[in-house]
C-alpha cells in the first residue's frame, strides 16, 4: 500500500492538470477504465461504460488525443498506463468502483460463454476460442477475483456471476487453470448456487468439482462429489447430465482399480448418450470403455473402442478428444509391442496437446513418449523427454510427478548420469 501511495504521488501532479481539463463525461468515463488490468477492445469499454459501440469508439479517440491513454493500432487494443490506471482507480466513488467491477465481470463471464461455444464447434474454431481467451485472460481473472472478493453474501447479481463464471467457460478454463484454482473457482460456484437454490448450476459446479479432485488423485472426495451431482441431475430428470455423472463415476472407480464395475458405469453412459444423440457423449464413453479393456488386457478389443472414438471426436473437431485417444491408442500398440507405431501416435497426441495448452495432455504424452525411446534402447534421449514430462507434471501439480520422478532418477542411475 505505501508502495502504491509513492507511485500515486509521483503520477497525480502531471496527470492532475490533463484530467481537469477533461469535461464531466468524459472524466467519468475515464475512471471507470481503470476497472481493466491490462488491454482492452472497444466493445468491452463500450460494455462498462453501457453505451453502443460506436460511441465508445468515438469516446476513446477524444481520450486519446487528450494523451489520457494509449492505444495499439496494429492490436487494435486500448489500455491505461499502469501509473494512470492507479490515478484513475483513486478517482472513483465507491458506488462507481462496484457498479464498473461488476459490468467488467459480466462483460468477460459472457467472453468465457463465447469462447466456449467456439470451442464447441471444434476445428478451427477451437483455436479461435483458446486464442480468446488468451488474449483477454488478464480480465478474465481480474473479473472473477472480484466476484470471488465480494462473497456469497453480495447481491444476487454479483452472486449469480460466482455461480456462472465456472460453468460460462467450462472446457477453456479446464485447459487453462491449475486444478487447486480451478477447484476454487467451482467451489465459489458451489456456494453461490446453493445460496440461489439453482440446482442444475449446482449439480453442474458438483460434477466438475468431482473431476478436478480426481484429477489430483483424491478418487474417494471425487466420488462423493459425483454421487451428490448424479442425485441432482436425477433429480432435474437431466438425462445427459446423468450420463455425464455415470461415465465420470466409471472414470473414478477404474482410477481405484476396479475395471469391471467402471465397465458397468461407461455402458450405462454410452447408451444415455446414444439415446440422446449426445455424440460427444458417446465418443468419450467408447474411449473409456477401451480404456477399460485395455486395463482388462483385452488389447484388440480396446483398439476397437478407440478406433470408434477417434471417429467421432474428428467429426466434431474436438481436438482434444482427438488428442486423448490418439494416445491411447499408442498405449494400446506398445501392449502389442509395435513400438514405432505407437510412438507416431504419441507425436500425433503431443502436436495436438502444444496446439491447443494441454499442459497435463502434453506431460502424459512427453512420459509416453520417453517409455517407447527407452524400448528402443534410446535412453538418452528417453531422458531429455521425461525431465520434460516431470517439468509439466510439476507445475500442475499432477500426482503423477513423483512416479515421473522415480523413474528418471533410475534411468539417470543405471545410464551414469547426475
């Protein structure tokens, strides 16, 4: 705070004589841009400030050329200097600053909502909406902090953002936060849902919840979670996210070992899903049953199962499912002992990891990876690949880390390296 007070002081004396100079209106619209973190696009202003977009154009260039912000012509981005932004922020009545955060937050939830109907429809535009949601991730999280830092007892409003946020951006926020914070973002939602009494948003916010947990190995916590979300979506008579709950309980007791009961799971989930049409449903459901089988050590038979989820998730353009069992199915030909043909699948599974910022997926394929070059006897570079996999593995806080690392510490061991 005493470092914030010596910046203010050292900007407010030149800025003091440019901001007086500015009329009434256009003093208020400048305060309110310090509600952003970083850039901005005009329509974003034109969402805080609630006019039409071409007026907010039009406001920007008057800022502009009061040399009261800067603007990026080839980005066609605006933003405040940080120092400006710290005045402008001091500027602002407490009813402006609540009333300014909560159009930002709205403004970049409904980003998260666009960016994932992109991601949705696969292809191309996948990456439009990964690429969205880089370019405004700076707000992003500065909107959903402050939502997080109002609480559940904030207006409804502001609570219902909590409660959407999560939900909004689903499959691009899972690709983007660390598990322990996305954990905290669906817990936020979890509170504000049952604070609204919004059981589909709390069923959802359940559901995912379960698979961050999953995720990091807590397979008991993740089953309560999914049991709580299958109730409400039973409840809700929601057929799809019955499915989606069943194939996710699949998911965490083959996590436990037990094959057969998650077999029991997956079928139950495929035929809701071919019930329903849901074909990315039924593509995720085919991969877990290979995967099922492939445990079981029914190798052809788990072929089988991707072979039909590759097709499915390359009709819907869904890379990433597309990535996921692309890897499995060079796991299922190292079973076989076709070594080569399973590291091209491996290179297929790790291009399309690096495309799209699946950092786990790019870990997982790195490892795999390493297994197959040091089946070859190329242990060398085995090694350059795994120190990769451990380096993601470690920064996501994946519980597989240490087994990464037991095994690198092995191989550096027998090959005499430090």
């Amino acid at each position: 705070m005493q470092d914030q007070q010596q910046r203010l002081q050292l900007i407010e004396a030149s800025l003091s004589l440019s901001y007086e100079l500015l009329n009434e209106e256009l003093r208020g619209r400048w305060r309110w841009l310090a509600v952003f973190p970083d850039s901005f696009a005009d329509d974003a202003a034109a969402a805080v400030w609630e006019v039409e977009t071409e007026q907010a154009q039009l406001t920007l260039g008057e800022l502009i050329a009061a040399s009261m912000m800067e603007w990026n012509e080839n980005a066609d981005r605006y933003r405040l200097h940080d120092l400006a932004r710290l005045f402008a922020d001091s500027k602002l009545s407490a009813e402006e600053y609540a009333v300014g955060h909560k159009r930002h937050a709205t403004r970049y939830r409904d980003v998260l909502a666009v960016a994932d109907i992109f991601y949705l429809e696969g292809g191309n535009a996948l990456a439009r909406g990964l690429a969205l949601v880089d370019l405004e991730w700076p707000n992003i999280q500065a909107g959903h902090a402050w939502v997080a830092a109002q609480g559940v007892e904030a207006g409804e409003e502001v609570v219902q953002l909590g409660m959407t946020y999560p939900d909004a951006g689903v499959y691009v926020l899972n690709l983007r936060l660390r598990q322990r914070e996305w954990i905290r973002w669906l817990e936020i939602a979890v509170g504000a849902a049952r604070r609204l009494n919004h059981r589909q948003c709390e069923g959802d916010a359940l559901g995912n919840l379960a698979t961050a947990y999953k995720d990091l190995g807590e397979i008991q916590r993740a089953i309560q979670f999914y049991e709580q979300a299958l109730l409400i979506d039973r409840e809700l008579g929601d057929r799809r996210g019955e499915g989606v709950d069943l194939g996710n309980l699949g998911n965490a007791y083959s996590d436990l070992g037990e094959t057969q009961r998650a077999i029991q799971f997956y079928e139950q989930h495929l035929s809701i899903a071919r019930e329903l049409g849901y074909r990315r449903g039924e593509g995720i459901a085919l991969g877990n049953l290979g995967n099922a089988y492939a445990q079981l050590g029914e190798t052809q038979r788990a072929i089988q199962f991707y072979e039909q989820a590759l097709l499915i998730h390359r009709e819907l353009g869904d890379r990433r499912g597309e990535g996921n069992v692309l890897g499995n199915l060079g796991g299922a030909y190292m079973n076989l002992g076709e070594t080569q043909r399973a590291i091209q699948f491996y290179e297929q599974r790790l291009t399309i990891a690096r495309e799209i910022g699946d950092r786990i997926g790019e870990g997982t394929a790195l490892w795999n990876m390493s297994l197959a070059l040091d089946r070859l006897g190329q242990r060398a570079r085995a090694i350059q690949y795994a120190e990769q996999s451990l380096a993601i593995h470690e920064q996501t806080e994946d519980p597989f880390a240490p087994k990464v690392r037991a095994a690198l510490a092995a191989w550096r061991e027998e090959s005499g390296h430090n």
